[in-house]
C-alpha cells in the first residue's frame, strides 16, 4: 500500500523534474530527514532521480549535491532541537520517577559513548535515519558532537546516491530496494547485538548477586559455629557446680 503510494507520487514529480528538480531533491530529502515524515517521504528515491537527470543534462550535478546536504541538515537540525526540548521537559516531569530517570540516564550515558558512531551509520538506514537526531536531541548529545558526524554522515550519503543515480539511474527502482532491504538487515544485526549485550549483562549482574549472597551467608554460618551464641559473639560459658 505504501509502496504502490510512493510510486504515484514518484510518477507525478518525474516529469517535473527539468523545471523543479532542485526543488523537488530539497523537499524530498528534507522531509525524509524529518522525523514527522521521514519514515514515509522518499528522499532517498529523489535523490537517486536527481542523479539520473542530472547524467542527462537537466539537473548539474554539482548543485544536486549541496541541495541534498543542506535540506538533510535542516531537516535533522528540527529533530534534534525538538529531541532536546523534549529531553528536558521530561526531565521535569519525571524526576520524583527513579526507574524513568535511570532509564534516561542509561540513555545519555550510551549516547556519550556510541552517540557518534549511531549517528554517522543511523543515516544509512533509511526511514529510521529521521528518527536519530531526536534521539540524540533527547538524550542531550552535545551540539557540536552531533555535528561532527551527522554533516560527514550527511555529505557521504547524499554523494553515494547521488552518484549511483548518474551512474546507474535507469536501474534506480532496484538500488532503492536493495539498499533499504541492506538498512533494515542492518538495524536488526545491530538490535541483536544490543539485545545479546544487554542479556549477557543482566546474567553477570544476577550471578554476582547470587555469589555475594552465598558469600555472606557462608560466613554467617561460620561465625556461628566458631561463636556460640549467635551474632558473631562469644557465649558466656556456664559453670559448673560445686560437689
């Protein structure tokens, strides 16, 4: 249903693309970087396209580029900020909650180590690449840390489909699939990685629970014995009476 959907839309715009292209390649990214729209907006789609007239003359490549990269920014730039005024309301509103706090602090503690890295690969994937920048907004990443890897991350996507579109734009129907077949193969390698990481950890922490626990209780029953009386004490010793 939302393929057969995008696909007339796709259609309608075709032909429009010697007059709007520019246009069109800066709405398209633009709401596919929106976290509002990107799951269903086809910039990857009007990206290839823009590739593949500009290899027939009616777009410049050079400016397709730039096009793409300034509207992916502007469109992750809005979900960021809306991801950080989000965090902080929440933050507000749940602080007498501990179990939500230390879910949040979860949250920001693995963006400060993995945030980069999440967003620089998280452009790839399309349709949850949207959704990243309010995560990092969220979870309160540095400005200048998110940056630092949605811009590279930003400029390398936009490069390879742009460039996929000129050079094998006829087949653009087959690379969009391919690739977004290869993004969501890829979101599910990595939720079981973290899935597998996050059992494994929750095993360790119960089995050092336990080992505490039989620990203290074996020196329990020790000073028990070496004690008499209980409680680590000596016992006061009876005399016996006198004949």
């Amino acid at each position: 249903m939302q393929g057969s959907l995008v696909d007339r839309v796709l259609d309608f715009f075709m032909p429009l693309f010697s007059y709007w292209g520019y246009a069109i390649v800066f709405a398209g990214v633009f709401l596919e970087s929106l976290f509002l729209t990107g799951w269903i907006a086809p910039g990857t789609t009007v990206l290839l396209l823009g590739g593949f007239y500009a290899a027939h003359g009616e777009l410049n490549p050079w400016l397709v580029l730039p096009t793409a990269v300034v509207a992916a920014l502007l469109g992750d730039l809005v979900g960021f900020f809306v991801g950080r005024r989000m965090g902080r309301d929440l933050m507000r509103k749940y602080r007498d909650r501990p179990r939500i706090m230390r879910g949040m602090h979860r949250g920001q503690a693995y963006f400060r180590r993995h945030g980069g890295l999440t967003v620089l690969l998280g452009r790839m994937v399309s349709g949850v690449d949207a959704f990243i920048p309010v995560t990092a907004g969220l979870n309160r990443m540095s400005l200048g840390a998110y940056l630092g890897f949605d811009i590279p991350g930003i400029v390398l996507w936009s490069a390879l489909f742009t460039s996929l579109g000129y050079f094998f734009g006829a087949h653009w129907r087959t690379i969009d699939r391919l690739f977004n077949a290869l993004g969501w193969g890829l979101l599910v390698l990595l939720a079981g990685i973290a899935a597998s990481w996050y059992l494994v950890r929750r095993r360790r922490v119960r089995r050092a629970a336990c080992a505490l626990l039989v620990s203290h209780s074996s020196h329990g029953g020790m000073s028990s014995s070496l004690f008499p009386g209980g409680g680590g004490r000596p016992g006061k010793r009876r005399r016996r009476p006198a004949r």
